[in-house]
C-alpha cells in the first residue's frame, strides 16, 4: 500500500509495512466413550458434543443418585447436550459464550434428574474460554458454574472428560499419557487410549486413584478405582 504524507509544504512517499497476518488457532477434537456395563442402561449416563465449525465441545454426567426414584439420569445428560448443541448452533456467527450455551441447555432440558459434571468449552482468538459445574448437590443450577479463561498456543493439548475419567486417573497421569504421544497422534485414537486407561484403573485395586483419595477423606476403605461411565474428549489446537 502506497500512502502520501504532507511534510512542511512537501509530499514525502512512503510505503507502508504490510501488517502481519495473525495466526489463527482452532481446535481438531476428538472423542471416545465406555458406558459402564449396565444392561438397564446400555448408553450409560455420559453425554458430550463436539462442533468444530463454532470451535465448542461440551462434556455432561448425569447424577446416578436418580436411578433410586427410577429416573435414568443419562437421558437428562444426552437431552442437556442436545440443547447444549442448539445453543451453539443458534450463535453461528460471533462469539459462543460457554456460560450462556450452559444456562440455554439448562432451561431448555425437560427430562427429568441432573448432571454432576457439565463443561463446555470454546475457543476464540487463541483464547479457551470454559464453564464448569462439576460435583455439585442435585439442586444446583448453571449460575454456579466456574467460568474461566486460558491462553493457548499451537501444538497445546486440551483434554475433557467425566467423572469416569477423573476419578480413576490423576492429572499427572494424563500429561504422562500426553508426554509419551511426543505429539504425533490422531485425536481419536489419542482419546481411545486416555479411556482404555482409565477403564483398566476403574477395574483394578492395585493403583491410588483419585477417587481412593476421596473416599478415605470422607472415612471410608475404598482401594483402587471406581466402575463408571467414562467420556475422553481430546482437542488438539492448531493453525
């Protein structure tokens, strides 16, 4: 681009710098999903969505506590993230606030139970941009979802998952996971593999899990891990 600029009754031509084009970051995400072995409910009690168009996922846990009132509480999840994908669907253009998708899912779900551990996820201008309403009482709503916000960069790896995932395996365990892939990886295959793991510590007695470390602070003698449904969404973010 050509620009003149007057200087003391003389034209002075300049060219101006071309401005550098920013990198836009988006994320590749990816999925996998073990229902707990339940005959009565064979889709188990996770649910989840991905959008890669408007770059939002969301991850839900329906409450198990209902099933004592006869309430399958994985349809309460899959019809929150049902809504949960409208909501996004319906924001096409802009920003897709994770708060409001939550709320708009929340309001719109008529099933009846809850979920314990609803996140929703979306990334605009190299910023993730989350909701969390994880281990709450029955009787919580969305406004009492943590919102928060995280810069990342190309090549970053963001995983989200239910109560399957974080009860059986502990942060650290999953950045080893990460560690091992040296990043070349596809992400489903990525996400398969962060499950048959949390899967094989749900079966077992021989490792500490998380949800040993909660069941001793509240008194009891619980070892090893815990049988759940168990939902690994992975996200790769890239240019």
């Amino acid at each position: 681009m050509i620009i003149k600029k007057r200087l003391r009754d003389k034209y002075v031509v300049a060219r101006e710098k071309p401005k550098k084009r920013l990198k836009v970051l988006k994320m590749v995400a990816g999925k996998f999903y073990y229902p707990k072995d339940n005959p009565k409910k064979p889709m188990g009690e996770d649910a989840f969505y991905i959008c890669e168009k408007q770059q939002t996922m969301g991850v839900a846990h329906g409450v198990g506590g209902w099933a004592k009132k006869g309430i399958d509480a994985g349809e309460y999840a899959r019809e929150l993230m049902t809504e949960a994908m409208n909501a996004v669907q319906l924001r096409s253009k802009g920003f897709v606030d994770p708060r409001k998708v939550l709320n708009d899912a929340f309001l719109n779900t008529k099933a009846k139970g809850s979920s314990t551990a609803s996140s929703i996820v979306t990334l605009k201008e190299g910023v993730l941009h989350g909701v969390n309403l994880g281990n709450n009482e029955i009787s919580d709503s969305s406004d009492s979802a943590y919102e928060y916000e995280i810069s990342v960069k190309a090549e970053d790896i963001l995983v989200l998952g239910s109560d399957g995932l974080f009860d059986n395996l502990y942060a650290d365990d999953i950045e080893e996971v990460l560690r091992w892939t040296n990043g070349v990886f596809e992400v489903n295959d990525l996400a398969q593999h962060i499950a048959d793991i949390a899967l094989s510590f749900s079966k077992s007695k021989d490792f500490r899990t998380p949800f040993q470390d909660a069941s001793e602070r509240e008194g009891h003698s619980h070892m090893g891990g815990k049988k759940d449904d168990i939902t690994v969404l992975v996200a790769q973010i890239t240019v």
